[in-house]
C-alpha cells in the first residue's frame, strides 16, 4: 500500500488554514457553529480587512486629491483615524481578555479547548453571540487564558498601520498611477489588487497573523513576523521615494506598481519570505552578492562580517569623492580584500562565542609541555595574511606605476596577466580532474584509471603539490588582471574629484567602488570561481570586440557590445558569476529533478494510486519552476515528496536560521564528536591537494564509516578554506534508514574499494543517482560490537565464581580510591555482626597483601589493615545481599548482576544498611563499589568468552599464585587505565553517584581507548554487551550529493511540519528512496525537523595551511628529547603520594606484565583469565585454560610476584572525578 500524501484528517485542517492564507487573515468558522455565530464572524472579518479602503474612500470623496499628498493635512487626519481604530479593536481585545466578567466564558472555551486537545479542529463557538465571535476572531489563540504580555507592541502595531495606511494611499494616487500606467485597465487593477495588498497587510497589525506558507520558525517570541506583509510593501514604499528623489531611477516605476498589485499572489504562493527571514536575507545578499562576501553560519558572525566588508567600499568611495585619486582607491580595495577573504580575524573576533558553543568552528591549538595552548593554525595563517598584503601592495604598486599616460589605451601588463590567469586556471582544474574517480566532473561516466592503479602514489603527490601552487598563484593572477583592466579604464589615469559632483556621477562611482573591492575580495576567497569567471570575461569580451583578447573598445559595433565594453571589469565579473550561478543551479535542479520523474514512474513503490493525474502538472509546473528558481536563486520545493516542484520562499545560504553551538541527542553523539577532528583534517587534506573537490556554500558531502554516516554542507568560504555544517545520522536506523544506508554502501563500495577480487566496471553504473562518490579519507573512529551475553552471564560457573571474584576487584578498587583518612567515615556499617564474622574468613588475604606490596604507603599499621578490611567485607556483603542462610555460599543470578551493575542493591538488604549505603556521605564508597562490580562483571564475561569451560587448573605450577596475582593486578590496571567501563546512558540509574551521561562524554572526549557498556533488552530482558575500540586510520568513503536535492526536500520538509502540521512517520514524503537518499536527508535536518545524533559547525582546510601546522607542532613534539618519565602517557594517572613522578611533575607509568594466566579467587580455588593486548575481548593471542572451582586452595593464596621484586612500585589512583572509576583524586595535591 502506498503511503498517503496527507492524511484525511490533515486534508481538512490544510484547507481551512489555506483560507487564511488566501484571505490574509479571517478564517471561518469552526464546524457546527451556529449560524448566527458564524454570521457575525464573516461580517467581523469582512469589515475589519476592509477598514483601510473604506477609511481611504471616505477621505478621496471628501478631500480629492490633497488626500494623496503624503504629509497632508488629510493624509495626517487618514493616518490617525486608522491608528485609532486599530487602537480601539486592540483595547477591546484586551478588555476581553482580561475583564473578570468574561471570566466564565473564557474559562467554558478553555474547557472546550481542552477536550479538543489531539484534534486539528477548533471547537465550536459557544456563549454569547457578539462576544464569542469577537474573541475567535481577534485574539492569537483559544487554547490557554488570553492575559497579552506585550502590550506596548498593540501601540507600536498601531503606529505602524497609521503611518504605512496615509504612504499607501499617496502611493495609490490616481493621478501617479495615471502617469505610471496610461491605461485604464491597467490602472485599475494595479489599484485594485494594491488596496487589497494593503489591507491583507494590515490584518496581522490588529488580530491574529495568517498561516503562512512562509513560516520558517517555530517560535516567534516577539510576534515579529507579524510584520511581514507590512514589511514586503514598506520595501516597495522605500524603493518609489527613491525613485522620487533620484531621477536616474525612473524606470523601476512601473516595475514597483506591478510589484504591489503582484502581492497578493505572491503571498498566497509562499514565494516571499517572512519579516525575520526578510532581514537575514537581505543583508545576506547585501553581503554575499554585492559586496562579495562569504555565507555565515550564523547571523551574529554575518553582521559583524558585514560591517567589516563594507569598510574598503566606504574609504574607496570617501577617498575618490574628496581627494580624486582612484590609484589610492585601488590600493585600499586590493589591501582590504586580501585582509578580509582571510578568516583569521574573524576567528579573532568570535573566539569567545565559537570556542566553547561550536569547537570544531575554532582553530587547532597545540598543547606544549608547559600547558599553554598555543594556536598554531592561527598563527600560520597570520603570518601568511601579513605575506600576502605586502605582495598584493607591491603587485597593485607595480601596476599603478607602469599605468598608460593616455585614457582607454590598455596597460602593458594586461596580455601577460591574462596568460597567467588562463594558466593557473587550467592548472587547477585538470591537476584536481585526473585525480577524480570519475571523468569528466561535468559528466562523471567513466572511472578514472589513475585512481585504479594502486602504483601512481607518486605521481598523486606531484599532482597534489601542482594543485596547491596552482591555487596560491590564481589570487596573484586574478589580481593583476583586475588591477590592469581598472588602470586601463577611460577617466581612471586623468582621476579628477570633482567629476563627483553630479548625481548620476556619484552614483556611477559608488557602484563602481563597490564593483572595485568586490571583485578584489572574491579574487582571494572564491579563488577558482574567480579565475574562471575571469577566463569567460575574456572570451566574452572576445566576441564583443571582434576576436582581441587583450582589449574591449567602447565603439565595437552592436549595441549589446557597446553596452558590454561600457562595463567596467569589476561590473562584467558580477553579471558573468551572475549568469554562471544561474546555469549551474538549473542543471543541478533540472538533474534532480530527472531522477524524482524516472523514481515516481518507474518504482511501484514510489508510484502513488493517482499518477496519471499528476503527471500533467509535474511537466508543465515543474520546468517554469526550474528556471525561475536557478535565476532567483530559489529553492524548488518538491510538493509533498513528488516530483512536483514549485517555488519556495528565499533562504539563507545556510538553509536555517543559524547555528550558534554544537548539538548533542544523546551519549552517540559523542563517537562523532570524537572522529570529527581527524576527519576534517583528512578531508581538508584532500581537498588542498585536489583529490576531491571542494565543499562550496549549498554543496553536501557525504562520509561512510561502518553504521556511522555524516553529511557536510558547505556554508563559508574563505581564502584558507570553508566552514560546514556537520550532521551525524542515528546509529540505530530505521526500515528506510537502513535500506538507503545499504544503497549508499553499494555505490560507494563498488567505485571506491578494489581489493582485487572483482573488476573494475569503467562505466558508471549511478551516473543517474545523487550521490557521486568522489574519495576516500582516514579518520581516528570508534569500532563498535554488541554481543548477546546469553550462554555467558547466564551460565552457572559464571554465576558461582562472581561473588569472589567481585571480593578481590573491590580489595583492588577500595584501595586504590579511599584514602587513609577516610577509612574512619565508612567503618559504622550497621552490618549484622553474625554476618561480618562469617565473611571474615572469606577475604582475600594473600591478594591483599600483594597489592600492599606494590604500594607499601597504603596502609601502615594494623589498625588501619583492619578498617580497611571491615569496610571491603561490610560493602561486599552489601552488593551480594548476603544473608545468614546464603554467607557462607552467595549466589547471584543474571538480573541481580545487572542491578548490581546498574547500582542497584539487592531487595534482601536491611532498610538501616540502605540508609546508610544511600547517605550522601558514602556517594565516594557507593561510587568504587559500583565501579568495582562493573570491573568484575567485565572480568568474568571476557574470561568465560576466552577460556570456555576448560577445568585445567593453570595455578598448580608452583610460582603459579605470585604470578596470577601480579597478572590480575595488571588485568585491572588496564581496566581503569584503558577502558571505560560503564552503563548505557539510556538505562542508567537516575542516583548514579559515576554519572554514566557525563563518564561517557568526558571519556570521549579524552580519547579513552576502549568503552565497555552493559544493557538490558526491554522485551526479553536479555544482558547485551556493547564494546568500542579506538582504531586509527580508519577508512571513511566520501560521496558528493545534489545540493539542489538537499534544499528541495528540506523546504517540503519545512512545509508539511510547519504549515501542514503533518508529521505523521508514515507519509509519503520521507519513504525511503534509493535514487535522491530522502530518507536520510530528512534525518539529518537539524532539529527540531530532523532527528539527527550530532550537529556542528567546522571547519575545512582548502589552502594545505592547516596541514603546515600540524606538521609544525608535531616537528616541535618529535623534535625535543623526552625521558620516558618526562612524557605523558594517554590515561596516565598519579599515585596519592606521587611517588616516581618524573622531572616535569608527571607520573612515570609501570608497564604491566606480558600477557599470561592470572587468577581470581574463589572459595574453593582459582579462576584463570586470559589477559591480552588492550583488554579488548576480540584481541589477539593465545588462549589459556580457565580453572573453574573445583576445590582445593583456600582463597587468596599467592605471594608476591618476583618481577615486583627489589623495586619501588606505587599505587595508581584514576583520573579526575569522573574517569574510568568515576572517583574523585584522593588527594588535593595529586596532577592529572
């Protein structure tokens, strides 16, 4: 069964809220109203949409003309009625809404409300007639008591509608429109439909705003889009008083009345933003389009950017209206724009806010041995900034001197900076196409045999480094054109100031100082871009002057060629990159939407029951929206998941409204926080030397690695490299999940692995597909098993020999976290006596004596030996929930391991002792004791997965026990040096004192090299074991993916949630889908709309400056000699007293043991567990026998091990308050 485009009941909830839509406001009435009810509704609505045109229709009979003259005395007298109207309706809102005598009606609504909770359906009016009506129609919502909060924006709305009311009717005069128009039919549907644009404008200003299909946020605290229609028309307004005050803008009269009458529609078809979106984008396009500017991921970042950019333009402009010099103009636009396509000084500026909300977005630093961070990447790009401005000075100065004597003669260096600019153009383009996957990138249909052949590593390297010089040398290229093609400009050499002195003059200059600084910034931060767009000015500037290359004369012949040749440099760069960006984005919507049509009729799946019909509209709307959209720089919505596409409403590059941290759902997201930065310095890499192409604004890429999938979508460009937005997909995926996770490994496979079992096919077989792999790259991840514990927890020699084992790892963890001092704290456990001196005999002797051994300060004297072992048997017994019956044999079964796992005590533990485990005072021992649980559960299920059931007894060697305890030493020394043993965050006890949430997030953070993780299935209550193991260099496979694809189904997705409220799991528009990847694309929206694990900010290398600085800290690391106490070691942990520290205050680390046979106690004997490389249950090595009980040695036998023999060991404490133990350091003096 196909899924439902929108479900029945949703189909009557959109239409409705379309009629507000259409209507600008006034919706109708709830079903089964009554009808007089719903009869004062409709007249209430009519009455108030039309209170403008009524108002102004008054005014025209009685004051003619003189009304029209904005800043009239009718124009006043218009403007205040209007005002106080509105201020009227909003005080009888507020009477209604606070008076105590509709109390009881507000409070039946409420009620009324409250039962329709769940439905899309308002109730029906109920109450008095004229007060029901007043309050549906007037007031923001039913669902809650009304008391408004705002009040002096009910006076701010009313000012507003008063003052645009009095602009709107001067606007509207007849006798403009008469001049403007000539016809009258023309004129009078401009006047029509501009009065009806005003008064739907006018409607959000005095009751409740329409639902548009504009809405972009879910929250509007200061009701600013309440402004909005006003907002679109006050743009209009602004525009005709300067077409009024400057003549040179007459033409755009029209234009503008055409605009106005066009409102309406526009509004009812979503295609314009609202007021918020409205402000982003303008100063984005102010910033990216005219003043050539890089996207932001934030609108923080784009302001203060902004101010910044505009700063050549204004000294540019200043200097050539008061001193006449372009030269000097020329000078500050090349200075300013090397400086400012450099992000240095941003990342200068918003350390503060960047380097705690968004880490990935700042710069690397490098830790020295003295702590300091020192910003090594920052520092590089400094240095390189200051480079560049003193060669861009001398290049600009070398240019000016060498400037023609005479106007309109070309400069002598012209022809040979076009060579150069043809050249490192070609350099970079085909250095970076041999090394793609697929040839040609226009058309990526055969596989590229350099990437094949495993044997050309050499000559990659070449290509690479060509890439990197040829993309340093393109800014030097395109700026030497730029400046010669200025110098060469008729009127630049005989600069005279007062040329300024007119109008139309000034306005000439300013745009060309504009033009002028543009294109030199985009020289430096849209690098490729530019010398591209340079090559195809040149070939148009070719054509326009019959074949020469190196000149463009006014007078060629043809008007569009003399319009051409008219143009300035800078001017013929911005129409060129115009043009260009328009064709890319029709091709990349047309492919889109190729691969939609082919899916809907060629899948059954995807094939809704209604095809036939829509297929008339698919091929007629869909082209018309294509190409509106690739020249508008408008997103092509595809209409509920179909391949429909109609226009949606402009956005920021960025799509949303802003980033301004990093997103975490959950403890998952932290094995992508924590692969992210080898990633990126990966795929940075690639990118510098060419092996994959660069993320640009709107651009997406892909990374694979295992079940792990990111996506990166470019947002900022600048001369050292881009930033993008990173959004980590679920772990644990859905049907559609998984069946386009399966689609992206098949792709990626096939073109990126060749392990020599296959061949490779040449042709490419995804070419219709949005994914395009492109590479492959290296990261530091997480390897990830689960393993059902059934056959293992379970089994009863497991069972039996835990609660021994659990004695010596509490023994090994009390010790190693209690301090002397606190022992005394701890001894009143109201454990019954009987008890005590049952278990007494069970402790561990002969290991505690070993581990006193090795740390010989732990415990000086017999009393302190005999409170220590009193509060090691009191907290055992607890664990246990020993009784007098089970003392002497304590059993345990799977649900009691794991709420002793969990923290949880056994039922059978008395009220007083839970008290007193439960007292804050004991949060340090409850937290050792939890820990030490989870270390032996971790013991015993890697020695019963290791060992099996063999009954050899590996102790009866003779030196078999002093080894064995030396060997379990080791064993859980690594546990707390190299593991993270803990809960899944999901079933952690709530009074946890580790605090799994943060252990995970700290230990993540750190690095730490392996994570242990215990869980429970809800529906069959099976144990399941969860491993990561850090592996560096892992593979991840890269793909690029339609950017156009990404933007469509993320404004469908925005439209049905927000506007449709249709969020039902099932619908049509997130099915999965193996061509376009949307169900996957629709999980990595950020939230609220998507549902992804992980979301940040970062940054990417493109210049290899990144590269040069990590090679430079590392040469400083590897550079300067170390003892081996002077280096730190990952999870090196001091002792309490510090000894065998090293030089620099550092611990020295003893390095456990070789691998071998160690043993846990038990009553009856010895446990043998296989120790290996890293702990890890899938390491490597010989697997030795597992001695089961079966009678014979007492418990604790052994000696001390002969390797600790004849030196000073110490005794090691974890790390921190939340590390591996989750203890805090037990002495304040003790480093990390």
């Amino acid at each position: 069964m196909t899924a439902p485009l929108l479900n029945e009941y949703k189909a009557s909830f959109a239409a409705r809220r379309f009629v507000t839509t259409l209507s600008g406001g006034p919706g109708l009435p709830p079903p089964d109203t009554p009808f007089v009810h719903a009869l004062l509704v409709v007249l209430m609505s009519v009455t108030t949409l039309a209170l403008p045109a009524i108002a102004a229709g008054i005014l025209l009979a009685v004051s003619g003309e003189q009304a029209c003259v904005f800043g009239s005395v009718p124009s006043i007298v218009y403007a205040c009625v209007i005002a106080a109207l509105d201020w009227t309706l909003h005080s009888l809102v507020l009477v209604y809404n606070e008076s105590e005598s509709m109390a009881p009606l507000r409070e039946a609504e409420h009620d009324m409300f409250q039962q329709s909770v769940g439905s899309d359906e308002d109730p029906a009016l109920m109450g008095p007639p004229i007060s029901a009506a007043f309050g549906f129609v007037f007031n923001q919502s039913r669902a809650m008591p009304r008391i408004d909060t705002i009040k002096p924006l009910r006076v701010f709305k009313g000012l507003v509608a008063g003052v645009m009311s009095a602009a709107t009717l001067a606007y509207l005069s007849p006798s403009q429109l008469t001049a403007r128009f000539g016809s009258i039919p023309a004129i009078w549907a401009v006047y029509v439909f501009s009065w009806l644009a005003w008064c739907m404008a006018h409607w959000p200003l005095v009751g409740p705003k329409p639902s548009e299909f504009n809405t972009y946020q879910t929250e509007d605290r200061f009701r600013i889009d309440d402004f909005s229609r006003a907002a679109h028309i006050a743009i209009i307004l602004l525009l005709w008083g300067l077409q009024e005050s400057i003549p040179a803008l007459s033409l755009i009269g029209p234009a503008l009345g055409v605009a106005f009458a066009a409102l309406p529609l526009a509004w009812s078809i979503g295609v314009l933003p609202s007021a918020r979106i409205l402000f982003i984008k303008i100063i984005e396009l102010a910033h990216t389009v005219l003043l050539g500017g890089p996207a932001l991921v934030n609108t923080t970042r784009m302001a203060v950017v902004l101010l910044f950019f505009s700063l050549p333009v204004v000294i540019g402009t200043c200097i050539c209206a008061s001193m006449g010099s372009y030269y000097a103009a020329l000078v500050v636009a090349a200075v300013g724009g090397c400086m400012n396509a450099s992000r240095v000084w941003v990342d200068a500026i918003m350390y503060s806010t960047t380097i705690a909300a968004m880490p990935m977005l700042a710069a690397h630093t490098w830790q020295s041995r003295t702590r300091s961070k020192r910003h090594i990447e920052s520092i590089g790009e400094w240095i390189h900034l200051v480079i560049c401005l003193a060669i861009t000075a001398g290049l600009v100065a070398a240019v000016i001197q060498a400037a023609p004597s005479t106007a309109a003669t070309v400069h002598s260096m012209y022809p040979a900076f076009c060579s150069l600019t043809i050249a490192v153009t070609v350099a970079i383009k085909a250095t970076r196409e041999v090394q793609q996957v697929y040839v040609p990138s226009v058309f990526p249909l055969i596989l590229n045999p350099i990437r094949v052949n495993n044997g050309t590593g050499g000559l990659q390297s070449l290509l690479g480094l060509a890439h990197v010089a040829a993309y340093h040398l393109a800014p030097w290229a395109t700026l030497g054109w730029i400046a010669t093609s200025f110098v060469g400009m008729p009127g630049f050499a005989s600069a005279n100031a007062w040329t300024l002195s007119s109008s139309a003059g000034t306005l000439n200059w300013i745009w060309t100082s504009i033009m002028l600084s543009r294109c030199l910034l985009i020289a430096w931060h849209r690098t490729e871009e530019t010398a591209t767009d340079v090559c195809l000015v040149m070939v148009v500037n070719a054509a326009a002057s019959s074949g020469s290359t190196v000149s463009c004369s006014s007078t060629a012949g043809g008007s569009v060629a003399a319009w051409w040749c008219g143009l300035d440099a800078g001017t013929r760069l911005f129409f060129v990159g115009l043009a260009k960006n328009a064709v890319v984005r029709i091709a990349c919507k047309t492919h889109y939407w190729i691969l939609g049509v082919k899916h809907f009729l060629l899948n059954r799946k995807q094939r809704h029951p209604q095809w036939h019909w829509l297929i008339a509209p698919i091929l007629l709307i869909s082209p018309l929206s294509i190409v509106v959209g690739g020249v508008l720089d408008l997103p092509t919505m595809a209409f509920l998941g179909l391949p429909l596409l109609i226009l949606g409403f402009p956005r920021p590059t960025r799509m949303w409204t802003g980033f301004y941290r990093e997103y975490s759902a959950g403890q998952d997201a932290k094995l992508y926080a924590a692969m992210a930065p080898s990633l990126l310095a990966s795929v940075s890499q690639a990118i510098a030397t060419g092996k994959i192409p660069p993320i640009r604004p709107g651009n997406v890429m892909l990374a694979r690695i295992e079940s792990r999938l990111l996506m990166f979508r470019g947002v900022e460009t600048w001369f050292e490299g881009s930033s993008v937005v990173i959004a980590g997909a679920e772990l644990e995926p859905t049907s559609c999940h998984a069946l386009e996770g399966a689609e992206v490994d098949g792709i990626l496979d096939y073109s990126l692995i060749f392990d020599g079992m296959r061949k490779p096919t040449w042709i490419n077989d995804a070419i219709f597909h949005t994914l395009l792999p492109v590479g492959t790259a290296v990261a530091s991840s997480y390897i990830e098993s689960k393993q059902n514990t059934t056959g293992i927890l379970d089994s009863p020699a497991v069972l039996k020999v835990f609660p021994m084992a659990l004695f010596k790892v509490l023994v090994f963890t009390l010790l190693r976290t209690v301090p002397q001092n606190d022992l005394l704290i701890h001894r009143d456990a109201p454990v019954q006596r009987p008890l005590l001196q049952s278990a007494w005999k069970r402790f561990p002797l002969k290991w505690y004596d070993h581990l006193k051994l090795s740390d010989p300060s732990s415990h000086a004297d017999a009393n302190t030996d005999q409170t220590f072992m009193l509060i090691c048997i009191s907290c055992h017994t607890l664990l246990l929930g020993a009784t007098i019956q089970t003392i002497d044999n304590p059993t345990v079964s799977p649900a009691s391991l794991f709420d002793m796992y969990r923290g949880d005590l056994p039922y059978s533990v008395h009220p007083e002792c839970r008290s007193w485990w439960n007292h804050k005072q004991r949060e340090p021992l409850r937290r050792a004791c939890i820990q030490a649980a989870r270390y032996t559960l971790k013991l015993v299920y890697e020695d019963a997965v290791e060992c099996g059931d063999s009954t050899d007894d590996a102790s009866s060697s003779g030196n078999g026990g002093q080894d064995q305890h030396a060997q379990l030493e080791a064993k859980l020394q690594s546990f707390v040096e190299d593991w993270l043993v803990t809960m899944e965050v999901g079933q952690a006890n709530a009074s946890d004192p580790t605090v799994p949430v943060v252990a995970w997030r700290e230990a993540l953070d750190r690095g730490v090299p392996n994570v242990f993780a215990l869980s429970r299935r809800s529906d069959n209550g099976q144990l399941v074991v969860r491993t990561l193991c850090r592996r560096s260099g892992c593979v991840v496979r890269l793909g690029v993916i339609s950017g156009e694809a990404v933007q469509s189904i993320w404004a469908n997705l925005v439209f049905e949630l927000l506007y449709l409220t249709n969020d039902d799991d099932e619908r049509y528009s997130i099915q999965a889908h193996e061509l376009l990847l949307r169900n996957l694309t629709v999980q990595t929206a950020p939230p609220p709309f998507g549902y992804p694990v992980w979301v940040s900010p970062a940054r990417l290398g493109r210049a290899g400056l990144d590269t040069i600085a990590k090679w430079w800290s590392h040469r400083r690391i590897h550079g300067t000699v170390y003892t081996e106490l002077d280096v730190p070691q990952p999870a090196t942990f001091p002792s309490r007293d510090m000894p065998g520290s090293g030089s620099n205050g550092m611990p020295s680390r003893r390095r456990p043991p070789s691998p071998q046979p160690l043993s846990v106690g038990s009553s009856q004997g010895e446990i043998d567990v296989l120790t290996h490389s890293g702990g890890s249950p899938s390491a490597a090595g010989a697997v030795s026998p597992l001695s089961w009980p079966t009678g014979g040695a007492a418990a604790g036998q052994g000696a001390t091990s002969p390797g600790m023999q004849g030196q000073k060991p110490r005794r090691v404490v974890p790390l921190g308050s939340n590390d591996r133990l989750g203890l805090p350091d037990p002495s304040p003096g003790a480093s990390t």
